[in-house]
C-alpha cells in the first residue's frame, strides 16, 4: 500500500492555501518506509500539519534546485540536528553533493547525524536506477527545465501470490514449503516438481511517477509508461510562450493518455489561478481520470 499526501501546490511564489511543493509518500509492507520528494519553504511545517514526522524520513529526493523546491531543507536538517536525529539520511538529486554541501555550511551547528548526497544523472535519456530494496526500485530520468532537473519514479516490485484454486488441485495445504518455494522457485511434491505458476500468479507492483518542474518530454512519458499514478507539472492552462519550461494541463493529459497511465494529477499550479475548476476540466477532455492537486490531499493506493 502507498499513501501520498500532498504537502504543497503551488509554482514559484506561495499563496495562503497553497504551499511550495512537497510531496511525501508513505509505503506499507512488512514495513513502513517515508520519503519526501521536494522540500519548499515551510515543509516541515506542514509535515506537523499532516500528521506526518519528519524525523521519520529516510530519503529526499529533489527534483532540482530551484528555492521552491529545495529552500525548506534549510530549517528542516536544523529541526532533525535540534531533536537529536541519529538515523542517516540520503539526500539525491542532480548535482546534489555540491548543493547538500553548501546548505550544511549554512549557519553554526554542528551535524549529530550522517547525510549523504547522491548525484543523479540530468542529461540524455537513460533511466537510472538509484534504490532497490526486495520490496520496490526508485529510478530518475533528466527531465526537461532551464536548469538540471530530473523525474522520479517509485516502482513496488512484482510479486507472486499463492492461488488457493491451484493449491487444491494438487492437493497442497499451506506450510513451511511455501518459504522454499519462494526461495528457489520450485520444489518437489509426490515425486512431482512444483513451480511458482503451478500455484501462483503474479501481482504487479503498484507504480507512481513525478516530474518535477518540465516541459512535456518523452523521457517522462517512457518513464511513465502503465502508471498507476503519474503527478505531472501543470503549471498553466494555456501553454506560456514565456514560460518554455514548465506544462500546461492539455499538453500534460496528452502525455498522461500516451503513456497509459490510470490516474494524472497535476500539480505546480500557478498563483494566477484561484480557482482550479477550468484547469480540471479542460485536462479532462482529454484525459478523463484527472485531477488538480491540493494541499493536504491524500491519494492511497492498493
């Protein structure tokens, strides 16, 4: 399961109810992992609003370094440094050393835990594998904005379920095998070798794809290729001929139907539009399951 909570909306400049953008996602297995994708100005403010410790973070992963984007780290390290943190934590974005490095050299306090920057690749068109656990793989893609920038994708592994049906025909209870079975992939049963699709079947990994700050590209749309969620820039109504690096909704529900994804939520909105009801309809005409971010929403999946 993931639950994803929006922490903030807006582009550039805040407004009473939209917040720089954050986003933080929360993953459920046999265990409960937190990370953060951006941190504007006031996100751990608004992490105390949801409910959500930032001491429970893990990773942070920026998209680029625009002050929308990065500026709440600043006061948020501070936070973790004061409450004693002693967890590391993983900080990646393009060009993160040099960034992570002059935000420590911000102010006098000394670090009680360990921080490591990781530098993701911001050019061509390579898919970059960044984490992998058993559980699920975090991978970046360059994505298209006036400075290096990059997309996200949080991908939860297959995994095979035991079919109770399948189970029956060969007369198998459940037990200790089933370990082995997972482990090796078959076992022997009644002189009989048994695989995993004799008695199971494969359940897909839930997928969620963010874009950061971008122009519509392909690197996003293969990188969100049968989404279960992709949260796309849609900064704009009309495209903004002065605004060449950023997406209007249109263009971002196009990308969302070529790329076959389930669900489009768009986000990064402008100040100029306090009321999102046009921008929601107008990405619907062309790509029906859309919707316009705010913040605090929350978005669970199955």
């Amino acid at each position: 399961m993931i639950t994803i909570t929006f922490l903030g909306t807006v582009s550039g400049i805040p407004t009473l109810n939209r917040n720089h953008p954050a986003i933080v996602m929360e993953y459920y297995s046999y265990y409960r992992d937190v990370f953060l994708f951006d941190c504007g100005e006031g996100t751990q403010k608004q992490l105390m609003k949801s409910g959500i410790s930032f001491m429970q973070i893990k990773k942070i992963f920026i998209t680029h370094w625009h002050a929308d984007h990065f500026a709440g780290l600043i006061p948020m390290i501070q936070t973790m440094n004061l409450e004693k943190r002693k967890e590391p934590l993983e900080i990646y974005g393009p060009e993160a050393e040099r960034f992570v490095s002059n935000i420590l050299d911000l102010g006098y306090f000394g670090m009680r835990f360990p921080i490591k920057a990781f530098n993701l690749k911001f050019e061509g068109n390579e898919v970059s594998k960044i984490v992998e656990t058993d559980d699920y793989e975090v991978l970046s893609v360059p994505a298209y904005h006036t400075v290096p920038a990059v997309a996200f994708c949080f991908k939860e592994k297959d995994k095979w379920n035991i079919d109770e049906d399948k189970l029956k025909k060969y007369d198998i209870n459940r037990g200790p095998w089933l370990k082995k079975l997972k482990a090796d992939g078959e076992f022997e049963w009644k002189g009989k070798t048994i695989r995993m699709e004799d008695v199971g079947y494969v359940k897909p990994g839930l997928k969620v794809v963010y874009s950061g700050d971008t122009k519509p590209h392909k690197n996003i749309m293969n990188l969100s290729k049968d989404a279960d969620v992709l949260i796309h820039d849609g900064t704009f109504l009309e495209e903004d001929v002065a605004e060449k690096s950023h997406t209007d909704v249109k263009a971002a529900a196009e990308l969302a139907k070529k790329a076959n994804v389930k669900k489009l939520i768009l986000t990064h909105i402008s100040r100029r539009y306090t009321d999102t009801k046009e921008l929601e309809e107008q990405a619907k005409k062309l790509f029906e399951n859309t919707k316009i971010a705010y913040d605090f929403m929350k978005v669970d999946l199955k």
